[in-house]
C-alpha cells in the first residue's frame, strides 16, 4: 500500500494552472489542468487557500463554464516600491575650499582690474560683469560663490547636501573658467612674443 498521508504534494502545478485559469477553477477542472491525481491537485489548493494564496469561494468555473465552488489565486496586489529614503549623500564642504578658490578668483579679477584691487569681491564682480569683462553666467557663479563663503566665514553657517551639490559644480565651473582664462592668457603672450 502506498502511504500518501505523509506525502508533500507541491504547489507550483496548482499554481500554474489557476494562473493560466484566470478567474478561477472548480475541482474537477482543477484536477484536469493539473493533469495529476485528485489529491495532488485538491490538497495544494487547500493548503494555498489556507496561506491565503488562493481563495475558494462561489463562481462560474473557467474551464468548464459551470457555477461552482471554484479556487482562485488571489490576484497579488502590485507591490508598492518599499520608501527607502535617499542614500546619504556624504558632502562635506569646508571654508579653506571655498577660500582656495576665491584667491585664485581675486588674483583672477585683479588681471581683469588691476586698479581697484582694495574693493570688495562682489562688487568688483559686479563692476567687471558691467564691463562685460565678466559673462553675466561667470558673475553669477562667482557671487553665489562668494556669498556661501562669507557666509560659512563669518558665521555658523553650515551649507547642507543640495547647496553643497550645487557650490561643488559651481567650483568645478569655475575653475574650468580660470583655466580656459589662463590658457587665453598664455596664447596672447605667445602671440605677443612672437611678434
Ligand atoms: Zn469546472
């Protein structure tokens, strides 16, 4: 005699034909799509309702179009994306960074302006922008920068991640800018020399 008491009927057959079932199977047809014995298919299908994987209850059965007693998979709800919050982003900025920059800036205006070298920076900024021997964008960058920058100078002023974001590419463009300055700078004086 083959002792079936102990035997672990698995899930996955069943599962796959009340999936390809759609809305839902009765017994009998459960058993067909199964295409095993009685007990491999209605013992998993019980065990699935118990977990609360499938429901059993009354309806019009999908294979054989009767009013039934009929096992469905409860349809699984869509997963809402788990709320992880953002990576923390790990920028720190410190004053001598900022510092840095601004005396490659001052030395950098007072090439531009050689005369007015005891004014303050942002209104030599805004004299040089006036002239147009700034770019509005350049002015723009150059006072945002100087205005963190006393800010973390001359008080407890800490930028946080989203303003740090912005002063590093603020930083970033504008030593490209010096760069691109100083290239200028050194081709003119070759141009000079040669001539
Ligand atoms: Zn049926």
């Amino acid at each position: 005699m083959i002792r079936t008491k102990n035997h672990y009927r698995p899930s996955r057959p069943v599962i796959d034909a009340l999936q390809d079932a759609g809305h839902g199977l009765c017994d009998a047809c459960l058993v067909m799509a199964v295409g095993k014995t009685k007990n491999d298919a209605i013992t998993p299908a019980r065990r699935l309702c118990k977990e609360g994987t499938a429901v059993s209850h009354g309806g019009t059965c999908n294979g054989c179009g009767k009013s039934r007693i009929i096992t469905q998979l409860v349809k699984s709800k869509p997963q809402k994306a788990p709320i992880t919050p953002a990576a923390p982003t790990e920028l720190s900025l410190n004053i001598n960074q900022l510092d840095e920059l601004r005396r490659e800036l001052i030395i950098h205006l007072n090439k531009l302006d050689p005369a007015n070298p005891r004014d303050g920076f942002a209104k030599r900024v805004g004299q040089l922008r006036n002239t147009g021997q700034l770019s509005p964008t350049i002015a723009a960058l150059m006072l945002t920068h100087g205005a963190y920058r006393n800010e973390m100078y001359y008080t407890p002023f800490k930028p946080c991640s989203p303003e740090i974001g912005i002063l590093n590419q603020i930083t970033s463009y504008l030593r490209t800018y010096l760069e691109e300055a100083k290239q200028k700078v050194s081709d003119t004086g070759m141009t000079n020399h040669a001539h």
